[in-house]
C-alpha cells in the first residue's frame, strides 16, 4: 500500500483555494469540504471553514453525518450550506 497526497497548512490551502475567487464570483459558487469525510478531520476542517468565511467565500459540508456530538454544530457555524446522505 502507498500512501498518497501530502501535508498542508489551513494557510496554504486557503491560498491555494483563493486561486479560484473569480470563478466563484461569477458562478456564486464556493468551496465544498467532502471526499472521504471531512468530520473526521475536524479540527483542521473547522479552521478552514473559518478562514473561507473570513475571506467571503460560500463553503458547503458535503457529510454523512457519522460524527461525534457536536462536531456537526461547530463545523455548520462556519457553512454555507450543509448536505448529508
């Protein structure tokens, strides 16, 4: 088995999403959080959730839902929008 993907920092990624602000101005789009399940890593999902809303980009948490008590809370403070399955 190989690990695959790399280390990041909620700066660099937010920088690296802020690429991408025209095509979210023009489409009203924004960023989803998903893929796998992003509670499951929701200390860093929070604070990137933070500091997309800080930037005025519309965030969405695409979530099954599985998580532990109130993690669904602090993470939907800083959304958009919120679909589960």
């Amino acid at each position: 088995m190989e690990a695959l993907g790399k280390s990041t920092s909620v700066e660099q990624l937010t920088g690296e999403l802020l690429k991408d602000r025209a095509y979210y101005e023009k489409s009203g789009g924004g960023v989803t959080l998903s893929g796998g399940e992003p509670t499951l890593q929701a200390e860093f999902a929070e604070a990137l959730l933070r500091s997309l809303k800080a930037e005025r980009v519309d965030t969405a948490l695409d979530t099954c839902g599985f998580c532990q008590p109130g993690v669904l809370d602090r993470l939907l403070a800083h959304t958009t929008s919120c679909s589960t399955i």
